[in-house]
C-alpha cells in the first residue's frame, strides 16, 4: 500500500504512550518507536528516516502542549501533507476536548478521539479534516447521558446509530458548514495579526524585514450568510497584488473574485473561528525591483535599537539604547491595556480613540535580548534607565523587560549599560588563593641600574599602556555580536494593510432572517518575538 499514513502514536510529557491508532499494515509499535526516535540529537527534525527498521520507516514529530505526535509512513509521503494532517488533529482534539490538550482528557474521552482518528483518516488516506463536518460526524455523549447510559429505563427506546452514521455520511453542499446554525447574537469578527521578521545592520539601516500575516474571522451568524471582505493596502488597492506576496486561503473563498479583484474575498465562512487567508510582505521591495507600494524609508518601526560596544577605559563596557516611537505610547485617556475592537462604523470609545486601536496603537510586552559569547563569566554592573534587566550565566543572555506602564512616563530615549567579565586571567589564576603572601620568594637579585639606563627605560613604551591595549583586544572578543527585540502592538501592522469592510450579500445569504444586521469588528496586531533583530 503506497503513499498511506500508517500509525499515530501520542506521548505524554514523561515519554509514556498514552493513546496508538493503527490506520494499515504492519508499522512499528509505540513502545519500539520512541526508543528509535530518542536517538536522533536535539533538535530533532519533523522528518526523521529510520534505515535500520524493517521496512525502513518515516517518523514525522509534532511537540504540542507537551505531548508528543508521531505518525510513520514506510512508503514514499508528501512531507507537508503528513505535517499538516497533524496539525489538523491538535485543532479538532481542541475543538472536541478544549484547549489546551492534556493527557488527562485523551484518556477520558478515548472514544471520542477513536471517532476522531477514525473520520479524518481512512485506511491510512487523509479524508475529513473540517470541524464543523467531524460535528456532524463524531457522536459525543452529554455528562447525563454518560450517568443514565447503563440505566434500562422502561419504555426507553434503544438508539439507533446506523441511522444517525448513514444521514452523516451524505456529502453537505458546504463541507465546511454544519447545517441549521442558530445564533442568538449575530456577530462577525476579523482578526489580522502580522509577526514581523526584521534585520538591521549596525549603522540601523534594514537589510531584510518581512511581515507574516494571518486574517482570522469569527462568525457567529445564522443560516448561510453570504460575507465579502474588502482589503486595501497602504496606497490603496490597485497594487495590493504586489504588497500581499504568497496568498493562501481557506477552502471556502472564492479564488476567481480575488484573482478578478484582489483585495475582495468573497466567501461562505464555517461556523466559528477560523483562518481564512494567510500572506507574506516584503517591507523592503525595493530589493526585488518593485516599485510603487513602499520605499527604503517607510519601514518605520515602534522600537528603534542601537548597540554601542567597546566603551570604557578599557573597553569593557556596552550600551543598548532604545528609541520608542511615542504615536504607538499608550493613550493617557483610556486605560492601558485594554483592547478595544472597533466596529463596522467605527470605534465605540467614549472621550477618545481606545487604547490599542487603529486610531491609537499599543505598545507591550517589550523584551530585549543580548546574547553574548561563551567566554563571558559575568556582567558585573547592569545599569537600566527603566526596567529590569538580569543576566542568565547559563544561557549567556543578559534579558532587558520593559513594564508598559514605564513606557507611559513619556520618555522616548531609554539605556541599559553593562560592564563584561572574561575569563581569569594567568596572572590572576597563579595569584595566592589566600591573599597572604605566603610560600613567595621576595629576594631582589637584579643588579643596580645607573642614571643611564633609567634614562632609556624611560624612553621604551609604557608598560601600563601596553596592559590597557590587551585588555581592549581581550574586551572586544566578550563584546556582543546582535541584540533582539520582542514587543506586540494592537491596532498597527506593519504592512499597511487594512480591512475596508465587512458585507453580508442578502441575496444570495440564505436563513438570516430580515432585519438581522450582525455586530462587525476588525482588531490588528504586530507580534515581534525576537524578530527585530540588529548586527553590531
């Protein structure tokens, strides 16, 4: 049997089997598997081939919420559809089972995982995969019903699954929607989060920035509405082909009205939350030739960093200094922290814009990270304007944590200086451990020196000089070599890109009910985790 996914196997924390699922053949079992796959060094890859089994054997790995996923294939495999099919497992473990998946609730619920696993994989060959279709399909019994299950109660009709299996079984006209969705309160919430990748030379000057994105929509709407979503870029819509590189969508968008008019995603959603497109931006365009959406000085970022080494006497010393754009400081007027969605019309904010919206975008949870070479023993004066910075000597990182409500003092310009430690010296290591002075030889026997000679070792090089100069040369090695920046911003993406608007066609939505006109929001948030990277 060719091209068939063979075996899933899930481990919990303490690498103990705690649920194997046999799709076909013959594959290896979980207890023979996982020593197999402990043997390959950290960090181990997603793909890992085993020649010494018989047959030889593909192991494709998955870590979540620390369980361990392990599917085999002994034939050839699309590696991605492997990966993905994981993946696709976590979403409908948490959609059935709630999030965070945990060991506990698997073997509690192990018939309704067995369903799972048996639905969305036949006989080793991927088929359903949609949440809203495994509803239909996976049949999961109330607290009552599992409490009067073993209950013979008169006159109580016995159930009758094949029925509810065969009515499943039918093909929906929407795979990717459950029929008769009913919602008290229509809603419809699109969420659009960029991570930004960045890399900055030491004179500040961007050599690569790219921003991921994701657009996640919620819809809580009954019957099957009809959505259309409009997306503009930073000049508007006539290039957005060009800002929004390797487009991806969910099934249920219509790809012959986006490739007619990019930026309008014309769709049928799934009932719930769910991902709907995925893109990439290249913040730096010019590199590719393009022309028209960006230029070299429009990446402008809420965290400007700069890394000064090699100060002091000796050069010993280090600087980071940090220049926070004040448009994405917190807004005296609203409380900070809070992140308000903004509606269809507009924002609801009372007295002004709310914090962490479009109109006024929040800065948070700023991290900055200094690796710094093996060679450093210790930082031995850590001196932050605002904050706390610590030194890790495991790790060899010096973390630098910025509170938001020190972001709101008004200050634009923040420092951190340190001071570096290398290894002991010869001379420092050779030097009495007691600090007595006991077992040295003080004799002096050199012979006399006359006016003459004092007067040429006058004029050979210092000797203080010449330890000052090794010491630089020794400092610069324990100098660090980049510094990373972690912060998240609500209500601003890189990009430029925004969502226009937010239209149910009522022509062609069917089960709505007239009159109906769901609440619409859009919220936008730039996620840096360690992706503002600088060279020094």
């Amino acid at each position: 049997m060719n091209s068939v996914i063979e075996a899933l196997h899930i481990y919990d924390e303490h690498n103990r089997a705690i649920l194997s699922h046999t799709y076909a053949s013959r594959p290896l079992s979980a207890n023979h598997l996982l020593p197999l796959y402990l043997e390959h060094p950290t960090p181990r890859p997603n793909l890992i081939y085993l020649s010494n089994t018989n047959p030889p054997t593909l192991v494709f790995s998955l870590t979540h919420a620390n369980l361990l996923y392990l599917a085999t294939s002994s034939s050839e495999i699309e590696p991605l559809l492997v990966l993905e099919f994981l993946h696709r497992i976590i979403d409908a473990l948490e959609e059935f089972l709630g999030a965070p998946v945990l060991a506990h609730k698997i073997e509690a619920n192990y018939d309704v995982v067995a369903q799972l696993l048996t639905e969305m994989c036949d006989a080793g060959t991927i088929s359903t995969t949609e949440p809203n279709v495994l509803r239909d399909v996976v049949e999961v019994e109330g607290l009552l019903g599992k409490l009067l299950g073993s209950i013979n109660l008169p006159g109580k009709s016995p159930t009758l699954p094949s029925t509810a299996s065969l009515m499943a079984q039918n093909v929906p006209a929407l795979p990717w929607r459950r029929a008769n969705v009913r919602h008290t309160s229509n809603e419809l919430y699109a969420d659009v989060v960029e991570t930004l990748s960045v890399t900055l030379a030491p004179s500040g000057r961007p050599i690569a920035a790219f921003a991921n994105g994701t657009i996640a929509f919620t819809s809580k709407v009954s019957g099957v509405p009809d959505i259309l979503l409009n997306l503009t870029g930073p000049s508007g819509k006539h290039n957005l082909r060009s800002v929004m590189e390797l487009p991806v969508f969910h099934p249920c968008v219509r790809l012959n009205k986006w490739k007619d008019n990019p930026g309008e995603l014309s769709f049928i959603p799934p009932d719930g939350r769910f991902i709907l497109a995925g893109y990439e931006v290249d913040l730096l365009p010019f590199t590719n030739g393009k022309s028209g959406n960006l230029n070299s000085n429009s990446l402008r970022l809420p965290v400007n960093i700069e890394v000064k080494t090699g100060l002091g006497l000796t050069g010993s010393d280090f600087e980071v200094r940090l220049n926070i754009n004040r448009n994405f400081g917190p807004a005296t007027s609203s409380i900070s922290g809070s992140s308000g969605r903004g509606g269809g019309a507009g924002g609801r904010g009372f007295g002004g814009p709310h914090s962490g919206s479009a109109a006024a975008p929040l800065l948070q949870d700023l991290i900055v990270s200094v690796p710094l070479p093996s060679e450093v023993r210790n930082l031995l004066d850590i001196r932050p304007s605002k904050g706390d910075a610590s030194f890790n000597p495991g790790e060899k990182v010096l973390e630098w944590v910025m509170p938001t409500k020190e972001l709101s003092s008004g200050t634009s310009y923040y420092g951190l200086r340190c001071t570096v430690q290398g290894p002991l010296a010869d001379d420092q290591e050779d030097a009495d451990p007691n600090g007595f002075g006991f077992g040295r030889d003080y004799t002096y026997d050199e012979p006399y020196q006359s006016s003459a000679d004092l007067k040429a070792k006058k004029n050979e090089g210092n000797p203080e000089d010449e330890k000052d100069a090794k010491k630089i040369a020794q400092n610069k090695i324990l100098m660090p070599s980049s510094a990373s920046v972690s912060f998240s911003v609500k209500g601003w993406l890189a990009s430029g890109i925004k969502v226009e608007s937010i239209q149910i066609d009522p022509r062609k939505s069917r089960g709505l009910g007239e009159g109906v006109k769901p609440y619409k929001g859009v919220k936008y948030l730039t996620i840096s985790k360690g992706g503002v990277e600088i060279r020094c």
